[in-house]
C-alpha cells in the first residue's frame, strides 16, 4: 500500500511490498507533484478547460494574458503580471503632452493587490473655448482597449494647475467605453494643465 511522502503534500510512494507497476508508480508521482507546480496555459480558457475541478493552491501561468493566477478554493485569482509598458494614447484636439513638464501622458495595465489596475503618469495640457474644456472634457482621440476598460465608471481626481483655478483638482472618469472626461472646469476654473501622474483605478 503507498504511503505519503514526508512533507505531507499527498505524493503517494509505492511501498516495497505494492506490486511492481512503473507505469503506475510514474505516473501516481507526476500528477501529484505536477498540479502542486507552476502550471503553464496558454490562455485563461485553455486552463478552465484543462482543470476543470481546480484544488486549493494551484499555480497557473497564462501565456496569452501574461498572467500568474492562483487557485484560491473558490476562484482563479491573479497574483502577479508580466511585464506591462507604458502605452501613449492619441489625444484629442485641444489636448497636448508634458502639461507642466510632467512627460507625456502614458498608462500602463499593472495587477495591484491580486487586482488589474490601470495606472497612468504624465502631465496634459487643457485648452477651452470660453469657459468649455475642448471636445466636451473627452481628451482621447480614440477609446483605450477593451483590456484597459473598467468594468462599472471609474471617478479619480487629478492635480491641475492653481493659475486661472480656484481648485487644485479635477474629477476623471473613466467610462466603460473606453473614454476618459476630464470635470470639473467652467467659469472662473480654466486650469491650462492636469496632472496624470498616480491616478490609478481598478477594472
């Protein structure tokens, strides 16, 4: 009868006194210690479909989304991301990179705490007619990818310049299409610049 090896792990090693089989014997010790590894997939489906009744502590890798993802007893959970550059997205008239020196307008898809998290840098110059953002506050020229759009909208702030402002910032949505509307100016409230640099939400 086998017996379990030493870590408590629940290998199971065939006893001197089990029946000689070595296919059994190979294969009793690979499955045991393979679903106890790091998993490769190449995507999130093929894992579901492989490990169709996923255990407690299994590790699988995902090749398509980069991805880490730990079984955690009741749901695949992501526990660590590939690299993710940074993407410079196209801007809508009116709306220039490097406001106040900042760099350019960048984001990044980054997993944070076991959860997709957009995260953006750089700073974004305004312009207005009369007291109105351009382009109705929508600074994109095109929506983000269907990967960097957030599930229910998204409200952060930013730092916006304190000339020609009576506020230090300005509300950022983030809209399940793919926009991103700058609120928040008006009369009185013309900041010529908006700080991206920390404003990051979940998706």
């Amino acid at each position: 009868m086998p017996t379990q090896d030493d870590y408590g792990q629940g290998v199971d090693i065939a006893a001197l006194t089990d029946a000689p089989d070595a296919s059994t014997l190979a294969k009793s010790i690979a499955n045991a210690i393979v679903q106890r590894s790091g998993m490769r997939f190449t995507s999130a489906s093929h894992r579901n479909a492989v490990l169709s009744k996923p255990v407690f502590g299994m590790l699988a890798a995902l090749a398509a989304e980069r991805l880490l993802t730990f079984y955690d007893g009741a749901a695949w959970v992501v526990v660590a991301a590939g690299t993710s550059a940074w993407t410079t997205p196209a801007l809508a008239t009116g709306y220039t990179h490097n406001g106040n020196s900042n760099g350019t307008v960048q984001y990044r898809i980054v997993n944070l705490f076991g959860e997709q998290t957009v995260m953006w840098r750089g700073g974004l110059n305004l312009t207005y007619s009369g007291s109105n953002l351009a382009n109705g506050g929508y600074m994109l020229s095109s929506s983000l990818p269907s990967a960097a759009r957030p599930t229910t909208l998204r409200t952060v702030s930013g730092a916006c310049s304190a000339a020609s402002s009576t506020v230090l910032s300005l509300k950022i949505d983030a809209e399940t299409g793919g926009n991103i509307r700058i609120v928040g100016t008006g009369p009185g409230d013309t900041p010529p610049w908006l700080s991206f640099n920390n404003v990051m939400y979940s998706l």
